[in-house]
RNA sequence: GCGCCCUUAGCUCAGUUGGAUAGAGCGUCUGGCUACGAACCAGAAGGUCGGGAGUUCGAAUCUCUCAGGGCGCACCA
C-alpha cells in the first residue's frame, strides 16, 4: 500500500513539474519524515529546484503546495523547514485498505529470471560460508517469487574439476580402497563428513611430498576421459555429496534444480608463458589501440592440452543460460523435496520428459565477493560476443565470506599464531578442515532451542516440541545470515549465533507468537478483523493516534521494502523491516491492553491492529525463509 | 605492483537514490512478571562517523588524498 501511494505520489509530482515549469526530471526523489506527525512522505525536491528556478527553496515549496491540487489518499501537503513538502496520506483510508488485505496491482516484467545459488564442490560436507550463499540466494528467489517473478533455481555443480579429484586421491592413494569399499564408505549418513575429514588429510599429504601431486594429475586426466573405474569413483563420491549438501539446505527449507557440468572472443598466445593457450583479455585489463596484451592481462580460457578451464566453461554454461548455445543438456529427476517438488539434474541420456531449463531474461548469480574478476571476465565475453542486452541483465550477487573470530576458532580446538589471534576475524579453509560444518551448527541451533521449549513447554507432546525446536533454530539461522548486508565480513561467533534473544528471528517469531494468543485467549480468530464497520479516523488522531499509526504505517511497507531489497540486490533490507515491525508491536503490546478493552467498538480497532501487524509480519518472515512455530 | 571491498558507541552492525536531532542489538548499570506468556518492556551511560582537503544550500553518504585492515590478481574453481 505504502509503495502504491508512493507511486500515486510521484505521478503527481512529475504531472505538477511538466505543466507549471515545463522540467522533466530524471528522478522525484521521495523520503520518510523522522516523525509520523510530520507526514508520511517527504519531499525535498524544492532544494533542487531552487538554482534551476533561481528561487528560494521556500517560495518553490509554496507554489508546489498550492498548485498541486488534490491526489487521491492524500489528506495535504504542508511546507516545512526551509523547503521540504511533507504529504500526509488518509489515514483512515489506507488503514481500511490494509485491514481488507487489498492488493494494488503491480507492473510484473515479463520473462524468467534465474537464480543460481549454492553451487558447492562435491568433495565435501558444507560449511557456514555454504549456508550464507544458499539463504541469501533462497531469500532472494523468495523475493522475486513475492514481486510476481517467474524463478528457475540452479545449483551449479562442478564434479570434475580438481576438487573432487583430491578427495579421490585420498581414497585410492592415502586409504588405498577398492571401489566396493568407497561404495560401502559413501552410504554412510554422513559421508560428507567423512569426506571433510579426507580432503584435509589429502592436502597435507601433498605438503609431506611434492611428488604426490602426481596422483592429482593423474586422478584428473582420468576423470576427464570418463570411461574408466576412476572416473566411476568420483562420481559416485560427487553424486553422493551432492545429496548431502540438498539434504543439509533442505532442512533449512532451500530448494533448487540441480545441474552438473560436464565436461572468438579468444585467440591462440603462440609466445611466453601462455603459449600454446587460448586466452582472452582479463576482465578490466585496458589495451591500447594495436597494442601487445601483456601476460598478466590474459586469462586462459582453454589449457595447452586442449581441455577447458573454469572460465571458459562458464562462459557456455552462461550462454546456455540465456538460451544462446542451441543445445541442451538431458535431465532426470534426482531428488525429491517433502515439499512436493523434484529436483532435477543434468545429464547426457535424460528424461523426455522434463520442464523447460534455461533460455532466461534475466539471472543472478549467488556467487562470492572473491570471485568477482571471474565473474567480469564472464561479462565480458558475453559482450565480445556481441550480447550486450544479455550481459546487462547478468548480475553477480556478491556477498562477502563468513569468517571465524578467533574465539571461536580456539573452541573448536585450531592452534593460533599470536598474530591469528590479534585478527578480528580468520578465514576458513575447506583444504584445511578448518570451518564449522553446516549440519553441526544447525544441530546445536536445535538443540540449544529445544531445551528453551523444554523448559517452557513441560506439558507439549515431545515431537512438537521438537518441531518448534527445529522452526526457531531455522528462523535464528536464517535472520543470522541476512541481517548482515551482503558486503560485510560476518565473523562467526557461536555465541551470536545462538542467541535467542534481541534482533534475531526468534525475536519475531515471538511477536507473531503473542499476537496469535491474544485471539487464542480471547476466542477469536484473525481472519475475522478485516476493519469493516471500523471509523478507523476515531483512532489516528492526537498523541496516542500517532504511536498507533506508526505501527499502521510499518505494516504498510512490506511490498514497498521488498521493491527495494529487489533493486539493490539487499535482503538485508527485509530483515531489518521484519525486526523494526517486531519491536513496534512488542511496545504496542505492553502499553495497550486488549482483551480488557472496556470500549467494545475501540477493542475491535486494536484487535484488527494485531491482525494486520501479525499478518504482514508472518509474510516478511516467509519470504526470508521463515515459520511461525505455534507457541514459543 | 594492479584491481575490488571495508573503517560509524566498549563489542557486532544499520544508516537504500546526498536531506530534518547519526540509530539498533549485545554488553554494563537501574527498574518492571498473580500473564493478551519476561525468548519481552522501560530508563541511564556510551559518538572528533579512521585523518585531512574539496564539491554542495546541505556530506557518515559524492570526489581527491593519506593511514589501517581484508580479498583477489594460476594452463584451481
């Protein structure tokens, strides 16, 4: 609603503009008053007019005030300060639209978007930096889902590449099993961690003797042949973690399609160290006209041996993306999520049957901070390649790692050097087996949750309190990761982490959890408030009107707030917003009692107060991810 | 060396397109439960927005510069 009126806002503005100055401009920019009582938008457009009109701020407002006329759900316009137009919107008209649920219609663009996300190496259990890119690109495919976006969601898989072959290395060279073995080994319940473990041992194998790192070469040729037990044995171990990895983000309620990869822009470098190379001009690199690119511009795309590297297979995968290859994969069902759907993946022999993949509009590629430059490089042979429209609705959703501090780091038993410890935050290292695994945080999320509803919640069945357990853990994970923006560092700490308590999702849940036994207590259902026969202008008006709107107001935002998380690429935006509501309605709830509401009519205005604040807030936190557990 | 990011309260972080008095959580201290459940609320203390210069009617936000920290710069992905 807040969103719409802003709309509405803007037109009129622009109409004003053309008719009494004859300007056009480019942006009407629309602020929030730091108080209600000053308005419920403000604008300082008068400022920036003022050296175009070679008038005084102030007159300009003046002349905008009075000429704009009446804009539908607009009480007036007022000037304030120096030459800010604050507009006060029809309280008691946008209230009666809330309470009814109404739905302005919104402009959808049209065609697909695709969201890739997750996209973790097979060779081992995922770790907390895992979970930050899968909630940040599930949150987001929610996003997108709410704005009336068609969604595909991939999960790009690499099972050929080094990483995999190092894990093979492991079992076949440090382990020495057969393949039988490895297979017994991989029906493991959590062979990913067992893998974890094996990965690290690998690298320090390699440290031991250089020579060892011929068996990674020849893991890797064999690999890329196919054909052959080797490569039978990463993919059994691929395949397995893979399934791993959907069950861990399944419990935190992430789905996705899964994709494997398989297997002029350019020119052959016949000099230096690149010789023999097809290389491209790395992303960035400026080359004067007729000048040589220098080797520390060129990035290889295809190796001297004839096989493709990482950029070069992103560059077709990308082109496939935005159905530009002519061809396609095969896919068939891989795995089954509770929720109904199927995950499918790619394959050479597939289904004939299967749903469209690929060909989008627009995509988003969850993708980390650090690989930025590979990502540019990708951009760039797409305009090379002459998709220019393509390469601009590519966008790398970049988020930064999560890090340990310290602290944590010592808890989990790693040796610090001193100058570790005077570090505010560690990275972590797959290679090294240093990093909290997903699957071991999400446990004590749960089980730190389940003691809190044990001790309140005595005389609940055991498996509900451990679905209440599981809700809450999901909901502190998921706020966890997306209070943060994307651009800062989170140096994990247990400590936070668990926390239940001050802005985290729990926090929310608990307003949600509240405001439902108000109508629990009283009897009622929250459907039945929709604010008719409500003289809702009764209620907004003097000092406690204000404190009551302000909550009105919030509750408004949500479409406006997720418009914004949408542009900027932020669902950081959407967690801050679902907190704010939280804590407006937990003051609301200690100053004005409800049910002993001796007013009949004004008990009936507060109660729709709570169903409002307590529906819109369930549906911010679903788009993060997040349910409401029944009691708390 | 080159490129990208960061520096805001004791700690962890918000501050969207420059705008009205720079905010929140945690921590500390003080107070509030016979209940619409305290996973909550109220109050207090706490700031040269890393330093400097510039643009502007107006700068935490834009530009330049210096300092400190991080991450990239493989025939790895």
């Amino acid at each position: 609603m807040y969103r719409h009126l802003e709309g509405r806002l803007t037109q009129h503005v622009r109409d004003f503009l053309r008719r009494t100055y004859d300007l056009e401009l480019p942006r009407i920019v629309i602020e929030q008053p730091p108080r209600v009582e000053l308005g419920e938008y403000a604008l300082p457009l008068a400022f920036e007019l003022a050296k175009k009109l070679r008038k005084s701020p102030r007159k300009i407002a003046e002349e905008i005030v009075a000429g704009l006329g009446a804009v539908p759900g607009f009480e007036k316009f007022e000037l304030a300060g120096a030459g800010y137009i604050n507009a006060h919107v029809k309280r008691e008209e946008l209230a009666s639209a809330l309470a009814a649920d109404e739905k302005p219609r919104a402009q959808v663009p049209p065609g697909k978007i695709l969201v890739e996300h997750t996209s973790i190496n097979p060779n081992k259990a995922a770790h907390i930096g895992h979970l930050r890119n899968a909630i940040l690109g599930d949150t987001f495919v929610r996003l997108l889902q709410f704005a009336g976006r068609d969604v595909d969601v991939q999960n790009y898989i690499d099972n050929t590449g080094v990483q995999v072959a190092d894990v093979v290395v492991g079992f076949l060279h440090i382990e020495k099993k057969s393949r039988e073995e490895i297979e017994q080994v991989t029906r493991q319940p959590r062979f990913d961690y067992y893998c974890w473990d094996l990965y690290a041992r690998v690298s320090q194998w390699y440290e031991q003797n250089k020579e060892n790192r011929t068996a990674r070469h020849q893991v890797l040729h064999a690999i890329g042949e196919g054909g052959n037990e080797t490569a039978a044995i990463a993919d059994v171990i691929s395949i397995m973690v893979l399934r791993r990895h959907l069950m861990t983000m399944d419990r935190l309620g992430i789905e996705a399609f899964a994709k494997l990869k398989e297997s002029g822009v350019l020119y052959l470098e016949t000099e230096g160290k690149n010789k023999g190379c097809w290389v491209m001009k790395r992303a960035g690199a400026s080359v004067g006209e007729g000048e040589q690119l220098s080797e520390e511009d060129q990035k290889v795309i295809v190796r001297s041996n004839g096989t493709v590297g990482y950029v070069g297979k992103d560059i077709a995968y990308h082109l496939w993306k935005f159905g530009l290859l002519g061809r396609d994969f095969g896919y068939r069902k891989f795995y089954h999520y509770p929720r109904g759907h199927d995950c499918w993946i790619s394959t050479t022999v597939g289904a004939l049957d299967h749903p469209h993949f690929g060909g989008v509009e627009e995509i988003y590629n969850v993708i980390d901070a650090r690989q930025a430059e590979a990502q540019n490089s990708v951009i760039e042979a797409l305009r090379a390649l002459g998709y220019n429209r393509q390469a601009d609705h590519y966008t790398h959703f970049s988020y930064e790692m999560v890090a340990l501090t310290p602290r944590c780091a010592a808890e989990l038993g790693y040796q610090l050097s001193e100058e570790d410890k005077a570090r505010s935050y560690i990275e972590v290292s797959g290679r090294k087996g240093f990093g909290v695994k997903a699957d071991d945080l999400i446990d004590s999320l749960i089980a730190s949750a389940k003691k809190e509803v044990d001790d309140r919640h005595a005389a609940v069945a055991e498996p509900e309190r451990l679905s209440i357990a599981t809700q809450i853990a999901v909901g502190a994970l998921r706020y966890f990761m997306l209070k943060f923006t994307k651009s800062s560092v989170i140096a994990f700490d247990f400590k936070e982490a668990l926390s239940f308590e001050g802005e985290t999702g729990p926090y929310a849940q608990y307003a949600v959890v509240r405001a439902g036994n108000i109508f629990r207590k009283g009897g009622m259902e929250p459907d039945q408030f929709t604010g008719e026969e409500i003289d809702f202008s009764k209620y907004f008006s003097g000092e406690g009107g204000n404190e009551i709107w302000e909550l009105w107001l919030a509750s408004s935002k949500t479409s406006y707030i997720i418009d914004q998380c949408i542009a900027t690429a932020e669902p950081a935006y959407l967690a801050k917003h679902a907190f704010q509501l939280a804590q407006q309605f937990n003051y609301f709830y200690h100053r004005y009692p409800i049910l002993s509401e001796p007013d009949e009519e004004r008990k009936k205005f507060l109660l729709t107060t709570v169903a409002v604040v307590r529906r819109e807030l369930i549906r911010a936190l679903a788009v993060m991810g997040i349910s409401v557990p029944p009691v708390m």
